[in-house]
C-alpha cells in the first residue's frame, strides 16, 4: 500500500515538471513567433519606407508625397518619418482608408486621395489648421466629421463622386476661407445649412444630387460667382434669387424647371446660364445669330434665351408656377462654360 502512494506521487511529480516545462517551451515558442513577426514587420516597414522615399519629390518649394497606379492599401506608421511632407498625391492606390494618424503631418497643406475606395475621413484630420485643399472625389465615403470644421486654413474642398454623402455637419460653417466646394455626384436632397453660412464661398457644384427645391436662403451666399445645379430635379426658382449679385454663371440643365422668374433680369453680373433640357411651358426659338466670333460670343445663348422667355412670359400674361402642363424647350443648345478645378 505504501509503495503504491510513494510510486503515485512520483508519478504526479514527473508529471508536473513536464507539464511545467511544455509550458515554458509553448512560451517561449510564441515569444519568438512574435519576435520573428516583429523583425518581419520592421523589415517591411524600412522596404516601405525606402519605396515611398522614392515617390517624394520637389515642386514650386513643396515636398510632395507623389503615387499613381500603385496598389497601396494601407499607409504604414513608418511613413510618420516624412512628416515634413506638405502635400500628398495619391491616386488609384486601391488606398482603402487614410491613416489615423494623418492629424501629425503639421506641415500638410495639399491632401490629394481621389480615385480610390476610402469610406471614412477620420477625426484626426481637423488637426491639420494648415492645410488649404483637401480632395477626396470618387471614393466610398458617407459621412462627413465635424472635425473637418477645425481645419481654419481650407480653401478648396472636394467630395465629388462619393454617391453616397447626403448632410454635411453644420460645423463646417466655421470653414472661413473655404471658397471651392464640389458636391456633385452624391445623394444630397437639399443644400446644406452648412454651406449656405460659408462667407467665402464662391464656386459651387451640387451637380447630380437629388435637389427639388432651393432655399429662400440661398441669397446668404453673397460671394457665390458659379454655381451647378445641373442633373437635379429642381422644379422652381426662389425669387430671393435675385439678391445674389455677385453670381456670373448659372447651370440648371437637365432639371424639372417649368417657368424662369423675371426677377432674374435683376442680376447685374450674371454672363451665363443654361436652361437646356427642362420642361419649360413656353417656346421660345431664337433668331439666327449673326455673330461669328466663337464660343465666347456663344456662351452668352442661353442668357439671350433668358431674357426672351421673359419677355415672352410678360406677352402672354401667364403667370408663374400654376399649372402643371409642360412644353419642352425648342431652342437650339447652348454651350456649358468650361470648368476649372482650380
């Protein structure tokens, strides 16, 4: 009987130091896997730093971080080693979200990722106070943060093609120098409290969007020279349109616009507009133009159809926006102005 105890607890004995030393070699088994993947990923980092070493260039004094066609998913933490990048052009990278920690690159002052599949501007992008343009059409991005309202210097922003963005956060109103704002393509419904509370603003394009109605409000945009509109389903004209003196050029094709507004004969330095493709209940056909001198003379087509419907509309007494009957515009079409990004 005593045999049996003693052989039992020697047994249990062997067992324990066994069981112990497996243990401490799983251990250290996996602290040298995570050795070897830390040594792989500091290798990978340094291959990654050297390659995007060899995309930095210099441009009119700028550091630019410059990468087109090149599968970059992801931006590794290594690239914080060229924080004295001040702008970044990244374009068809597959790039799927930008880095958080994008807020340390102080000196940024031109942030370029469109044309890749980003869903999601992080917070940390309202610490860059210097920067100037911030463009990120034709990605997948939904939502827009109110940090974005932090960043004092911007001066151009870009959200074209993301489809899916329909509100922008009222704190983007603190965006003061803010004078370049493409919207176009997305999904919005109206425009924004935001954007009508931009001082500065002066070009806008919500081009595309799903917008029925203007504002009474949109006479707030005092420094707004170009606005589109154009491909929206717009039905009628505010008559506070008239207070927005500053504007020069007006795109409403492609909408459900019925009657135009006299009141638009009020607008001292509007030089274009189109009215092209909207079911107007008049039919207005010009004269034949005389004038040969190009697509300058040409562009000022639909601001002559303007007047003249006007006119017309005055002729035959029919009053604005009361009926739904609609005739389509029998005009010849007129010119879009060319469009700058910059």
């Amino acid at each position: 009987m005593t045999e049996n105890v003693v052989c039992t607890g020697a047994v249990n004995a062997v067992k324990e130091v066994w069981e112990e030393r497996i243990k401490k070699h799983n251990e250290d088994v996996k602290r040298e896997k995570e050795f070897q993947h830390k040594l792989v990923r500091i290798w990978e980092d340094r291959v990654s730093l050297t390659k995007l070493r060899e995309k930095v260039t210099r441009e009119d004094g700028r550091v630019i971080l410059k990468i087109e066609k090149e599968e970059w998913k992801t931006l590794p933490s290594s690239l914080l080693k060229l924080n004295q990048l001040q702008e970044w052009q990244l374009h068809r990278t597959g790039l799927l979200k930008i880095p958080e920690f994008i807020g340390r690159f102080q000196n940024l002052i031109v942030l370029d990722l469109s044309r890749n599949t980003i869903s999601e501007i992080p917070r940390g992008i309202g610490l860059l106070t210097r920067l100037q343009e911030l463009i990120l059409s034709y990605n997948k991005i939904k939502t827009v943060p109110k940090e974005l309202g932090n960043c004092a210097s911007l001066e151009k922003l870009e959200l074209a093609v993301n489809r899916d963005i329909s509100d922008l956060p009222p704190e983007l109103s603190k965006l003061l120098r803010l004078t370049h704002l493409d919207l176009s393509m997305n999904h919005f419904t109206t425009i924004p409290l935001a954007v009508l509370n931009m001082p500065a603003l002066e070009w806008l394009d919500m081009g595309s969007n799903s917008l029925r109605q203007l504002p009474d409000s949109l006479e707030r945009m005092k420094s707004l020279h170009t606005l589109w509109l154009q491909r929206n389903e717009i039905t009628c004209l505010p008559e506070t349109i008239r207070n927005m003196k500053n504007l020069g050029t007006l795109v409403l094709s492609n909408n459900k616009l019925q009657d135009i507004p006299d009141c638009m004969e009020e607008m001292p330095n509007l030089r274009f507009v189109n009215f092209r493709d909207n079911p107007l209940r008049l039919e207005v056909t010009l004269p034949p133009s005389d004038n040969s001198e190009g697509e300058e003379e040409q562009e000022l087509f639909g601001l002559q159809f303007m007047r003249a419907y006007i006119q017309e509309s005055r002729r035959t007494g029919m009053p604005f926006y009361t009926t739904q009957q609609t005739m389509l515009l029998t005009t010849e079409p007129s010119l879009q102005p060319p469009r700058f990004d910059s």
